[in-house]
C-alpha cells in the first residue's frame, strides 16, 4: 500500500517541529504588492455550553513548502463572531503562489481570558479572482482553545503519536490535561462494575437541542401520564389493564401476543434480550426434565434425539441465584427448555424456576391448566428482565461501553485516527448515564421501585456478568453467536437478529479494517504507537491494578498486528450501536403491558402445579400507578432521537482514506437495508432492530 502523507500519520518530507514557526519564511508585504489571492476562511464554534467567545482571534497559515503568512486577525466590523454552533465567513490576501494550506496556527489574546471558546473546525478554500476554487483545507480541531496560548494543527489533524512533530509539547501537554478531566472511577456500591468518569466533563454535556427535545418528550409522557393515574390502586381484571393504553402509550404488542408460546419462543430471538439463547447438548443433573415430561411435545422424539437434531435449546440463568434483593420480593433463577418445532417455531416446552429440582420446583409444561403454565413463564421473563435491564442493557452497554470512552479519553489524543473513528459512537454517552442513573438507579428510585431485583441485586448483578463478559467472545457477535452454539441458519430459524446482526457487523468490520490498515501499514507501527499501546494495556489491566478491567481484549491489550486493533474496535463500536438499539428500542412494547413481561412480581414464585385463575396473574402485577412509571420510563427509553447509523452527529475524521471509507460503509448499510427490507417481506415475523435506519450511531437514549 503506497502511504498516504496527509493523513496516515506518517512525517511528510516538509514537517513543522516546534520552533520552526517563527524561522519560516512569511509571506512579505512585497509579496503582496505583486500578483496575489483571496482565502475564505470558515470558523465553526462548537455547540457546547459555554462555547462561544468574544476573544480576539488570530490564525497564520502554513503552506507545504514552510512559508506562512502574516498574522490574520479573525473579525468582521460590526458583527458578532463565534457565536455557539454558528459558522463565520473571514476573508484573506495572500501570494498568489502561496498554495495549499497545510498547517494552521491560532491563537486568542487575553480579552475575555476566561471565555473559553470551542472550536469545532476551520475550512479554508482558495477564491482566485480567475480560475477554479481548491479546497476546502480542512483543520478538525474539536477543542477549547486557550487564552494566549498558540496551538498548531496540520490538515485532518489525524495522526499517530510517533509521527507527531509536537508529540512531545503540544501533544504531551494536551493529554495530561486531559486526564485530569477524564480519571476512571467506581460509581457504584459493589467492586467489579465498570468504572466510570469521576465527574461529567463539560464536553460530554448534551447539546441544548438534544437535551431541549428530551426534556420536551419527558414533559409530554408526564402530562400524558396524568390521565392514566385518574386510575388507582390494583386491576380488577385484565380488561381493566388494557383501558390504560391511549395517546401516546399506544398499545403495546406484547398486549396483544402474551399469551402465545410461539410469542415467548420469540423474545428469546428477536425482542429485547435476544443473545441469552443457547444450544442444547445435555440434560444437566439440576434440570428435572424427562422424555415423558416433555416427549408430547418434541414431535416423537426423545430428548436425546432431538439434542442430535439440534432442535432443542436452552436459557440457564444461574447468574440469578442468591441476590440481594429487597425483602419480600423474591427474584427466581430458572432453566428454560426451547424446541425448534416443524413449523420452525421455538417454543418452550419444560421451565424450572430455580436451579435445584425438587418437589418443591416442579418443571413447568404447556400441558399444566393453562393460568399455571402462564404464571411459570411470567415469573421466568420477570427473571429475563432483570438480567435484561441489569446486564444486556444497562451493564454492558451503557456502562461497560462508558468505561471504554473514558479510557480511550486518558490514552488516545483527540488527534489520534483511532479517537476520530470511535469518538461519533461516544456521543452523549456520559451525559444519558449521568442522568439516567440518578433517574433508575438511586435509592427508592425507578429500579427499587419497578423490579424485583433492585439496585442492589442490579449492582451485584452487573458485577457478576461484567467478570464473565469478554470483548473478543460476548461482545463479538460473531463469535459469540458460535459460543452458544446458535450461528447455525438452518437448525435455529427466525433468529433475525443472528442473521441481520452479522450484516452490520461484516460492513463495520470492513469499515474499520480500511481505516486501520492505512495508518497502521507495518506491524513496527503498532507497536510504537505509545497511545494506543497504553489503550490496551489499560482496558485489559485488572481493577484491582488500577485499570478497566475488561476480559477478551485481543493480546491483552499489547497490540500486535492489525487484527488485534480491529478485533477490538469493531466490536467496541457494534456494542455502542447495533447491541443497545436491539436491547433498548423495544422496551415499550417488551414492558409496558406487565402480563407479557413484568419487571417485578407481587406475590411469591409458584411451587406447585396446582391449576390458577386470571385473578393469580392480576395479583402478582405492579398497581396502577407501578405500571404507569414502567410505560412512561420505558416509552421515553424506545423513542430514537439521534441520527441513524453512518449519518454522524458530529464528524471526526476528514481524511481522505477515512472520507471514502466512510463512504462505503454508508453504501454498504444502504444495501444492508435492501436486504433487510426484502427478507422483512417474506418474514413471518418481521424484524427492524437490526436495520440501519434504525440504528443510531452511539448510546444517547
């Protein structure tokens, strides 16, 4: 691969190293005498809190032979320049030789000296009079700039740490600067939980038009909120439930398929927590099940024979046993036996809700009086919903993916190839965990509230799943999918999200891998890059040493070979997007009418098999106004209000390999959602979690 100077990090024949600015030839006011050229410079402040600036602000430019020019005072007469989230237009005259731009220099005076500016981007263009106009120049910078301070920036600002001429001052100071802002920290009661940022950095606030909508949406759920709490107390039967679902809490489709088996089989492959689902390959001596328990349902087969069909499957959550949840609220730790049937349906047929069999902890049949058999499953997605909300969603994707942002933060500049690929998947991030947990998680809160498990069980539930979660298997669709045993199309049908999945998975890993590859053209690159070396070394390092803690990060963090970065950023950015977009998006219509998959039981799991009525059902669900906080909660979460997939808020990366790799992932999503569209046609059971349009590129909800 020929390298590509201006963006893959390596040193281009004509440099700048510190010092050399003011040694430069500056283009002379004689220069300017002669025949010259007019410059368009556009200014981008950022849209942060605080961002704009009434500062003087100067730029000199820097041209690829080692001449700059004069200094440019940035200011038009009688008009307020660098305003927050508006772009201002500046003129230039310089030599007509002067050429591209390749290296900026700026700096503000000590007017308003703690009015900080955030810079977002200049543009720069050249406007002959005559002749075509070249550009733009584009100078990313995605920074506060500080008073009386010069910093320098080259074109797309995308290098690697080696092949920076400023990586021992500008780069160096920036960093350290910048690990004071972004120190690692436990946010929670229990050791082990991925850690988190000590206190929210200003630039990791939400924007006002982010935070303007979600405040407005909240509002309107609360006010929409208020006619359903005309309602008190407990229901009286299940029509009175179904009463509740009007305006914007629209019937749920869990209301209309909670009863089905069919529907049950379902939200193990296709609703909120679809990556629980496992082969099964024998009969564990803790699982009561037998042939003539479960013989009338696997279609004349024995259990073993349906085991070399591999037609059974199984979902084990012995994670659950022993949390400490709250008193009187027992949380279960079932077993559940899943059989592909021949109409390719998985439907359970045997569920055992705690681990040990005994007299005491029959095993569950579709067989059994038909309220008996929906109050097993009931209590088995009320244990489905805590590791739902404990560890598929808030655990390792909100929180495991908020821990890596912060270490890439401490180790990688914001001028690093590899910060400007990842940092779009990291938008709002801290700030929606800022605020939804102090929303869900403190004392008394949602989650004491609503779920059986509460914040302590949840904490301690977390810490469990974390320990076991390893980026390169769980966090690796692929390879996850083959570790449980379910990457077979054929034995394990309608698992959309397996097959829709892999898609997006196979284009962002060819995205990644382009840009990867051309920064990182030797192996020798790797691993001098400092940076990303310190990047590995800290996700991988155990807690207790003072790191991330995270297992399956490929060669323990001491990156070797390109596949090691890919295999770690990939996955990384598939968690940020496609694993919580299926893990969150349908939680309204997963939770918000309670029978199809309550959050929390009332009453004490079943021990017999004893036949029971609707008013059992009724009794074990939330009251009135329990149920309204889990719709509004869970309604306000399944909303998307960010862009989809490939369509960045903010971009980092300008250049051109990263532009045009950029590019094609964006026509390969196009004709993922080709493909999607046109199996969703022939699709029994539809599926959109997986479609790129659906998908947002980070974790903001």
């Amino acid at each position: 691969m020929s390298r590509l100077l201006c963006c893959c990090g390596n040193k281009s024949p004509n440099h700048v190293s510190d010092g050399q600015a003011t040694a430069m030839k500056e283009a002379s006011s004689d220069d300017l005498a002669g025949a010259h050229t007019h410059y368009k410079i556009l200014v981008k402040t950022g849209d942060r809190k605080g961002a704009g600036t009434d500062a003087n602000i100067y730029i000199i430019l820097h041209n690829e032979n080692g001449v700059t020019s004069k200094k440019i005072k940035l200011d038009r007469l009688f008009h307020d320049d660098f305003e927050r989230g508006k772009t201002d237009e500046f003129k230039a005259k310089l030599p007509a030789d002067f050429g591209a731009v390749h290296e900026i220099e700026l700096w503000r005076d000590e007017h308003g000296a703690f009015d900080p500016w955030y810079l977002e981007k200049i543009d720069i263009f050249e406007t002959p009079k005559e002749g075509p106009k070249k550009g733009p120049y584009e100078f990313p910078v995605h920074r506060w700039i500080p008073a009386k301070k010069r910093v320098m920036f080259r074109q797309y600002d995308s290098l690697l740490p080696q092949h920076d001429p400023r990586k021992d001052s500008q780069r160096k100071e920036e960093m350290e600067e910048i690990k004071k802002i972004y120190e690692l920290k436990s946010q929670a009661p229990e050791a082990g939980i991925p850690l988190q940022v000590a206190e929210l950095p200003g630039d990791e606030k939400f924007s006002f038009e982010y935070l303007y909508d979600l405040v407005k949406r909240k509002a309107n759920l609360l006010l929409q909120s208020k006619l359903s709490k005309t309602f008190t107390g407990k229901w009286r039967n299940l029509d009175d439930l179904k009463n509740v679902y009007h305006g914007v809490f629209s019937k749920p489709d869990g209301m209309r398929t909670w009863r089905s088996d069919i529907e049950f089989g379902l939200q193990r492959l296709i609703r909120c927590n679809p990556t629980q689902i496992r082969l099964f390959t024998e009969v564990p001596e803790k699982f009561g099940v037998t042939d003539e328990m479960v013989g009338p349902f696997l279609e004349g087969m024995t259990i073993q024979e349906a085991i070399a069909k591999k037609k059974l499957y199984y979902i084990d959550y012995e994670i659950l046993q022993n949390l400490p949840v709250k008193q009187g609220t027992p949380v279960v730790s079932p077993i559940g036996l899943f059989f592909v049937d021949k109409d390719k349906h998985l439907i359970p047929v045997a569920l055992q809700l705690e681990q040990q069999k005994g007299p005491d902890n029959p095993v569950f049949l579709p067989s059994d009086p038909e309220y008996t058999w929906l109050l097993a499953k009931m209590w088995f997605n009320s244990a489905d919903a805590s590791y739902h909300q404990s560890c598929t969603h808030l655990g390792l994707t909100h929180l495991a993916m908020e821990c890596v942002a912060v270490t890439m933060h401490r180790t990688l500049s914001p001028s690093h190839p590899l910060f400007r690929l990842l940092a779009p998947h990291f938008l709002f991030l801290m700030a929606i965990n800022s605020r939804g947990l102090a929303l869900l998680m403190s004392v008394d809160g949602w989650v004491d509230k609503t779920m059986n498990i509460g914040r302590d069980g949840m904490y301690e539930l977390i810490g469990r799943a974390f320990k076991r979660w390893r980026l390169n298997v769980e966090g690796t669709i692929i390879n996850d999918l083959k570790a449980r045993g379910v990457d077979d199309t054929q034995a394990l049908p309608n698992y959309h999200y397996r097959d829709d999945g892999v898609l997006i998975y196979e284009a962002m890993e060819k995205y990644v891998r382009v840009v990867v590859e051309s920064h990182y053209e030797t192996p020798d690159m790797i691993t001098e890059d400092y940076e990303l070396q310190e990047w590995g070394r800290l996700m991988a390092t155990s807690q207790d040493d003072g790191g991330a803690g995270f297992q399956g990060i490929p060669a323990d963090g001491n990156f070797a070979n390109v596949e090691d970065v890919i295999s770690t950023v990939a996955p990384i950015m598939f968690t940020c997007s496609v694993s919580h977009c299926v893990a969150n998006f349908s939680m309204y219509d997963d939770y918000a009418f309670p029978p199809h998959c309550p959050t929390g039981m009332r009453m004490p799991p079943p021990t017999d098999k004893s036949p029971r009525t609707e008013k059992d059902i009724l009794d074990n669900l939330h009251d009135k106004t329990l149920t309204v906080d889990v719709m509004i909660v869970t309604r306000l979460l399944s909303e998307k209000a960010t862009n989809s997939l490939g369509d960045f808020e903010m971009q980092y990366g300008f250049c051109p390999v990263a532009v045009k790799a950029l590019e094609q992932f964006r026509k390969d999503l196009k004709q993922i959602e080709i493909i999607i569209d046109e199996r969703n046609k022939n699709r029994e059971f539809p599926y959109d979690y997986c479609h790129p349009k659906e998908i947002p590129n980070a974790i903001s909800i």
